[in-house]
C-alpha cells in the first residue's frame, strides 16, 4: 500500500478508536457497570488498551507500515463496536416487550464481549513494534478522550463567535478586485442572456470567486439565484431537475418526468422570471451536452447571466466573457500565510522557514489555506522537518497534513462530512445534530468522571469552528448573528478521504463515478470494488445514497452490502423510487437477525414522501428522524415510541398531527415543527405526569399556540426550561380581548426560559374558526391521541402573513444573558427597551411593533454588541429616525423594510462604524439619508425603489458612488419572514 493510503488509513482507524472509546466511556457509566464490579473491571481493562493504542497512533511522525496489525485491530474494533452496540439493542427490545430473562441474558452477553475484546485489545498491545514503542515512551500521558487541550473555542457562545469571527474577517486584502470589479460590471448590467467562465487550475479560487458573485447578485435585481455543483456522472435529467427544484420549490410533480417534460417544465419556469442568476460549478469538458441542455432552456430569455467555473480552457474560450484566476503573486501569499500564522497583514512578519514552507504551495491560495491551518497548530519538531523537504513536499502531502494532523476528537466528525455530496452546503444545524445522534460529541462533554461539564450542541458548534480555522472546510454562509450557517469539505480533501473510507468499510456513498477518461461508471461499480475486499469490510457504518442505491437508471441492481451494521442513512436522492415506495424494503435490509436495527440517524431530507408505515417501530435506537422538505401528510404513531430519539424534524411537510405521548420523551432535544397549531395544554400535563418528560428539549420551533389557562401556566411554569431556541406564535381568540393567552405565555419566556439563545415570539389574530385537522388514515394515532387543529387560513401561508396582534409585556433583559437572537412580531405598547431587550444580543428584528418614538438613540447605546438589525413593515411608524454618535458600535447589516412614514433617516459622525450592508425596501416617503458616508466600511446600499423614486436613488449614488448602490426595480415585496437560520 503507498505511504499516503497509509497515513489516510491511520486517520480512519483513529476515528475508529475514538468513537469505540466514547462509547466504552458511556457503557462504564451505564448501571450495568456501575452495578457489577466485573463488567467494570472489564471495560475499563479495554478502555486502557485502547488508550494505548491511541497514543501510537497519536505519536506516529510517518505512516506506519504495518497493515497486517492495522487490518486486525481494525476488525477487533468493529466487533467490540458492534458487541456494544448488541447490548443496547437487546436493552431496549428488553423495555419494549418487559423481558426481565432477556435483559440478564444481555448482561452476561456484554461481559463474555468485553473479555474477547480484552484479549484482542491486549494481542495487539504485545506487537513486538507497539511493545518497544511503550517502553521508550512510558513516561509519555496517555491519549484521551476526554482531553480538551486542542479547544480554543470554549466558553459562552457570544465569546466564541466574537474570537472565531475576529479571527476570519480582515480578510478583504486578500480578494481578488480587479476580477470581482469586472464580474460585477457584467452581472448588473443584466440586460441581455449572458454567460461567463472562470478558469484557473485547481485552487486557484474559481469558486469563492463564484460565491461572492453569487451574493452580490442579490443585491443587483436577480429575482432568482441557482447554484449547481456539476457532479460526476451526472446526467441531463437530473442536472435540469436541480435547477428546476431551485426555481420552484413547489415542483414536486416533476419527479416522474422525463428528460423532455423537465426541460420544457423548466423553460416555462424560467420565462416567467424577470430575471435571474445561475452558477455552474466546476464544469468538465464532458459536461458539454449539459450546457446545451440549459441553453435550450435559457435561450428565449434576455434577462438571465449564468456563471461557469472550470479547469478547462477549452471549456472557458467558448465564451465571450471569460476570467482567467492566475496565481497569487509572492507579496499575497506572504500576506495571506502571515494572517493565517501571526494575524497581521505584513508578510515581513514571516521567518526564514515560514518562508521557506511557502514556496511549497505554489501561488495557490488553496494550498496556502491548508499549510496555514497546518501550521498553525504545528509543533517546532514539525516546521522544521517540513521546511527541510521542502520542494520534495507535494501538494498531496499538504492534504495529507491537514488531516492527519487533527486532533483525534475531530477525526469521526470531519470523515462523517464525506457522506455529503461534494460542494454540498451542509446546514452546521443539521451536521451537529447527526453528530450528536452518533455519539461523536461525547467526548468533550464531560469531565473524567463522566459529570457533564458541556452540552453537546455546544461542543458541535465549537468542533466547526475549529475546523474552520483549520481550513479544511469552508464556511459557504453566515447567520445573521456571525456564525456559520453552512459549510463544506473540500473538494480536495473529500477526493482523498472518502474512497479510503469506503474501502475500509468505515462508510459507503451510493454514488456515480467517472472512469479516467471521463466516461461514466454505473454505481454499482463501487460493490464490485467492495466485493474484492475481505467480507468483514462489506460491514458498513454510515450509508449515503447520491443516487439510486435500489435500481439505477441504468438497470443497475440492488448492490450486495451487509446493511444489517449501519448506523447512519443519509438519502439525497430525491426521485421516485426506493425512497418513496420501497425505503421499507431498504429498511428492513438494515434490521439484524433479531428484526431490529442499529440505525441511530435516518435523514431524509428532501426526499419525496418516503413510507415509513410498518417499520419505524423496529428502528429502537434511532436517534435522528429528519424529514424537513419531504411533504409528508402524516408520520406513524410508532414515532412516539422511540425512546432514544433526539432529533425529529418535520418542517416543510404537510404534517398536522403528533401522538400525544411524543410529549412524553425524555431524551428528546430538538422538535422542529411547520407551524401548526398545538394544545399547550396537552404539552404541560405531559410535563406534569411524567417528571422526566421533555427535560432535555432545547429546540421548540414552529408552534401556533392558543388557549393556555392561567392557572396552568403558573402550575407548570417550571416546564421546558432546558430551551435554548423556542419559535411559536400566540393565536388570539376574538374572544380574548384581554390578551391573557399572550400574557401568560410571556411571563412563562420572561421567568422561567432563562437558557434561550434564540427566541421568535408573536401574537396573531385568529382568522376563522379552528377545525380540527385529521391525521390521515395510514397515520395510526395512538390511544388516547387526539389530533391538532390547524388554523385553517395559515394552509398556504406562514403564521407571520396573518393579522397581527398586539405583543404582551416581556422582560429579558435582566436574566436572558445568553440571548444572541430576538424576532418579535407584534405591536408594542410604550415598551421600555432597558427592561425588554438584553445587552447580549446579536440579532435584533421587529415587526408590525408600531413604535412612534424615534428608539435608534436608546438602542445604539444599549446594544453594543449587535451585529444585525431588521426593522420590517410597520415597526416604526416616526417620520425621522437618528442613529447618534458611538451607537451601535458592532453593526453590520441594517436592513429598513416598509415604514410607511419614515421621510428621513439621519447618520451622526461615529455611528454605526463597522456597519457594511445597508438595505432599503418600500419606503415610499424617504427622501434624504443624511450623513452616510460617515459609514467608511460600508460596502453596498441596496435600494428597492418604485420607478417615481429614482431622484433618491440618483441622490444616493452622487453621495457615496454609483458603483456602492444596487438599484432593484420594486416587484413583488419580499415576505415579512427573512428567518436565514433554516432552524
């Protein structure tokens, strides 16, 4: 095997070792051991010897050798992961079904376990090369697991974005603006089909060039943006299926169309849009009849520009438009490696052998990047053996640092992202929570004895981070409050890690590939490639489908894996087929021989109606349910009985019921719902029944809410207060002309939800009578399960499009610290902001608040660390608003939307210094904005106006520069709800 197999190798058998290691660390705290001295004993005997063997893999400077100890160590893993794995399984078939004989026979099945694993553990120990490495470094403290030396992200959230956001954001110098000012000129004009390439060899920056074109579209009139990542093997269906499912998020139907039917579908689509942006990213000379299938659809519309990244210069001199990304020149890359390594921009900070490492990267930004994040955190003996190879070291060799020299902990987590598809945005909500379903945050958690010093979701976020500033994923978008909304691996780094992965059986990706002459491959090339491998590799732990992993297009047949050891299942095949008629074959593939499975995530996301009847109940150790974006009209009651689950989320479904005893969970953490009315009632006496329900839920988003008694509320007002994000609306009766509805809720969030991070709070009207909404007739609900009602004027719209109410009085600024996040839809009543708003928020939005004194004076003094502010239709109802010297000394986007009155908006010397993005939309009356060029940071004003408003912009544009202001023809208002979290 090469040395750089290898060294990949070692990477994923230390992932290995550290997922077996965060579950032995949770079997010793399980009672079974805490209750019997010898199970204990021989958990921790295997603990020590997998601690061992952790610190020869932590302390290899070179690829070992020894494949043939690696191949059995790695097997014995396997089956002490698996062993483990059994226990909990027949634990909880045990609870299901009462078996007490059972769960004594699962006891001596895990001790008899332990002691083979024991004895292999110490087999491999005894290695004559792993024997003399112990003995010359006994002195050396052993790995583990618990170890947070490598965090520098612990802390409150506030203080960790603060750090990670002042470590990424001087980075303008390093932008390309000759090339982003040209692009620019040719996107706003946008009066004509245009097309344009960026080229460059590999790591050049085509991309992030192509992500700030992307996001600067926005703001340039482009009613519609796309971007397509051009896979491998990708075919002319499903490349246009992309882009339509972009373009209509309503396209369901087009799943069972041909290749004529969605190009035709999709013309239409595009014809009706004024206007509207596409990014194709990293183009291929053999994508070529992919092109043409979109100039087809593209060609009776004059108002679109499609941007193509590519390494291939024959692809780029096609086009008319054309940017060639060249290398960096020597004063960039030792500005950009200076910044990585010392946070300064002079490149004369380098040293000699800084500089020396440098030349090895050859101009590419990309290389820099990763040498940057390599060093960064690189010990004295490592810079100098890599300075002295020098010109020696490859450019694969820098991959191979990158990742080889992550600390341990970060190992599962950053080899679970290959399960995405390449360029994927993965939503950093959706990837801490499967991180958190398969156990990899354990480790950071808790103390050495086993007391939870962290929550989890925490230790996520801070895993992001710190990858981030390793480079070896990029943050793709940002939240409104400064973290990272999205990310991904690079392409470079997924290319290499992901078909060592699959070999060794870590994972598999149902995937089509290419041949080196660029012809495609049928996936099922990928089994013939597993079927020459010993059979215990076919054993597979994490699963993803890119495509049809049943029946291909193609004919293809169902590939030969053992699929009754997987642990996670990502889908993102979003066709009919197995998926939609037969994910409960696919399902039961995966149950052992007892007919249960090991599968703690199943995430469907995207997937068109997946079945789930007949089998959810046998998934006994599922821990994530996503199905946001499936359209589902119902779930399975069985959904209720799922004791381990911690994640579910239905949003963007058609879901109008739960099984009241969903209230009941005690491991539940994050419940996204789609906005549909829920009993509060039901939830609280859940509570009040069962001690242990819903104490760990921290995610309660998208309820409407109504009739809550008074009394109820303050007999249970100790409910839910683990929450850090809480999301729901208060549906006003018209018989509640007092507002106590609303009243006890917000003494509820103002007493007693000291943990919030993120709060979204309104008041609606209710618009007709409530009916209740049945389940429908596959759905099952459990006894004693009554269905919720749906308000039925909010079908086809959000709870914020309804009439809106007035707000209650809420009190957060004394106890809710940790409050980054704040959307308050509704009117307010003289509020006093010192009482209301905590100094600790990052994101402040208002809606329909109806305020008529000028606040922005108060509040630019109170919230100094905001970084975003919305005021959105009819918050402000003042004709002058004023935003006073030194207030808001943190803001970055402010964005003013609909105020009717609002004639003149005045900027002092001082305010708002850090501020870059300005947006103004229908303000009808406005007339001057005094003093904006006090604002030197700031970037770009976007100004949607009505055609009888062009003096103002014109005004504008002498002020500050025509090429600083986006002018955006008024069209259709946006909705109300600019929620960017995707929570």
């Amino acid at each position: 095997m090469a040395a750089s197999d290898t060294r990949s190798c070692t990477m994923v058998d230390e992932a290995t070792a550290q997922i077996l290691s965060q579950k032995l660390d949770i079997l010793l705290s399980h009672p079974v051991c805490a209750e019997c001295l010898p199970m204990r004993t021989r958990a921790k005997d295997a603990k020590a010897k997998l601690a061992r063997i952790q610190v020869h893999f932590s302390t290899q400077s070179r690829p070992s050798e020894t494949t043939e100890w690696s191949g059995r160590l790695r097997r014995a893993m396997y089956y002490a992961e698996e062993c483990i794995d059994k226990f909990h399984l027949r634990e909880a078939r045990a609870r299901s079904r009462a078996l007490h004989m059972a769960a004594l026979v699962s006891k001596y099945k895990l001790w008899s376990d332990l002691s083979i694993l024991v004895n292999e553990m110490k087999e491999s120990c005894d290695e004559k090369f792993l024997k003399e490495e112990a003995e010359g470094k006994s002195k050396e403290k052993p790995a583990s697991s618990s170890s947070h030396a490598s965090d520098p992200w612990q802390g409150q959230k506030l203080a960790r974005l603060t750090s990670f956001w002042d470590r990424q954001a001087p980075t303008n110098f390093l932008r390309r603006e000759e090339q982003e000012k040209g692009i620019r000129k040719r996107i706003e004009m946008g009066d004509e089909a245009a097309w344009t390439s960026i080229w460059g060899e590999h790591g050049t920056g085509k991309t992030s060039l192509a992500r700030w074109a992307y996001n600067q579209a926005k703001y340039m009139g482009y009613e519609w943006r796309a971007w397509v990542r051009v896979s491998a093997g990708m075919d002319p269906r499903e490349f246009l299926l992309e882009i339509l499912m972009q373009a209509d998020s309503l396209a369901g139907g087009v799943k069972d169309m041909n290749t004529d039917e969605i190009r035709t579908k999709l013309k239409r689509k595009l014809a009706e849009i004024n206007k509207y942006f596409i990014v194709l990213d990293d183009v291929r000379s053999s994508d070529m009849q992919l092109l043409l299938e979109l100039w087809r659809s593209t060609a009776s519309n004059s108002h679109s520009h499609i941007i193509i990244t590519t390494q291939d210069n024959w692809i780029a001199i096609l086009f008319r438009e054309s940017i060639k990304l060249e290398k960096l020149p020597e004063d960039e890359r030792k500005k950009m490696l200076a910044w990585k390594l010392h946070r300064v921009r002079d490149g004369g900070r380098l040293s000699n052998e800084e500089k020396d490492i440098l030349s090895m990267c050859r101009g590419l930004p990309l290389y820099i990047s990763l040498l940057g994040g390599f060093l960064s955190s690189a010990g004295e003996h490592e810079r100098v053996a890599l300075a002295k190879e020098g010109s020696m070291t490859t450019l694969l060799d820098i991959l191979q640092l990158s990742c080889h020299k992550l600390p341990v902990h970060l190992k599962p987590c950053f080899i679970y992202m290959a399960l995405f598809p390449e360029r994927f945005p993965i939503p950093t909500r959706r990837l801490v929570r499967l991180w958190l379903a398969e156990g990899l945050l354990d480790s950071h958690c808790h103390d050495v004895e086993r007391e939870r010093t962290r929550q989890p979701e925490d230790v996520g976020e801070t895993f992001i981070l710190e990858l981030a500033d390793r480079n070896v994923i990029d943050v793709v978008s940002w939240r409104a409050d400064g973290s990272p909304k999205a990310c991904q691996m690079l392409t470079s780094l997924s290319d290499m890690i992901r078909p060592i992965a699959m070999r060794t059986g870590f994972l598999y990706v149902h995937a089509a590939s290419k041949s080196k002459d660029g012809n495609e491959r049928n996936p099922t090339s990928q089994q013939q490639q597993l079927a020459a491998q010993p059979p215990e590799r076919n054993k597979i732990r994490w699963l993803a489908e890119h495509t049809n992993i049943i029946r291909d297009d193609r004919g293809g047949s169902y590939p030969d894996l053992n699929l009754g050891h997987v642990r996670s299942f990502l889908s993102f095949y979003h066709r009919r087929g197995m998926l939609t008629k037969d994910i409960s074959t696919f399902l039961r593939k995966t149950m052992s021989k007892t007919g249960y499975s090991f599968l703690r995530v199943l995430d469907l996301e995207g997937v068109y109606k997946p079945y789930l009847q007949g089998v959810l109940h046998k998934l006994v150790l599922l821990r994530y349910l996503g199905l946001r974006s499936t359209v589902l009209d119902s779930i399975p009651s069985a959904v209720a009985d799922l004791h381990h689950l911690e994640t579910l989320d239905i949003k963007h479904t058609n879901i109008t019921w739960l099984p009241s005893s969903l209230w009941k969970a005690r491991k539940l953490r994050h419940l996204h719902l789609n906005w549909f009315y829920i009993d509060l009632k039901n939830i609280l006496k859940a509570c009040r029944n069962n001690a242990m329900a819903l104490t760990k839920l921290r995610t309660l988003s998208g309820l409407v809410i109504g009739e809550v008694e008074e009394n109820l509320m303050r007999d249970h007002i100790d409910s839910l207060t683990t929450l850090t994000t809480l999301k729901l609306y208060v549906q006003r009766s018209g018989g509640d002309t007092s507002g106590a509805i609303g009243k006890a809720v917000a003494d509820w969030i103002s007493c007693r939800l000291t943990n919030l991070q993120s709060l979204t709070f309104g008041v609606i009207q209710e618009a007709e009578p409530k009916q209740e909404t049945k389940p429908a007739e596959d759905a099952e609900p459990a006894k004693g399960a009554r269905p919720a009602k749906e308000n039925p004027a909010k079908k086809e719209s959000k709870p914020a499009t309804l009439p809106i109410g007035p707000l209650p009085e809420l009190s957060l600024a004394k106890q809710h610290h940790d409050l980054l996040e704040l959307y308050l839809l509704g009117q307010l009543n003289d509020p006093i902001w010192t009482q209301l708003l905590p100094g600790s928020l990052r994101v402040l939005t208002l809606s329909g608040s109806r305020a008529e004194a000028d606040m922005m004076p108060e509040l630019g003094g109170l919230l100094r660390n905001l970084r975003t502010l919305r005021l959105l239709a009819n918050s402000f109802l003042g004709k002058s608003m004023t935003f006073i010297k030194g207030g808001f000394p943190s803001l970055n986007i402010l964005k003013i939307w609909k105020l009717p009155e609002l004639g003149t908006v005045i900027i002092e010397q001082g305010a708002m210094p850090n501020l870059k993005e300005l947006e103004f939309r229908r303000l009808d009356v406005l007339q001057n904005v005094r003093g904006i060029k006090e604002c030197k940071e700031l970037e770009n004003i976007c100004v949607a106006f009505k055609k009888d408003s062009q003096r103002f912009v014109d005004a504008l544009q002498n002020e500050i520069g025509e090429e600083k202001v986006y002018k955006i023809e008024e069209i259709e208002t946006p909705d109300d709800d600019i929620s960017d979290d995707k929570n």
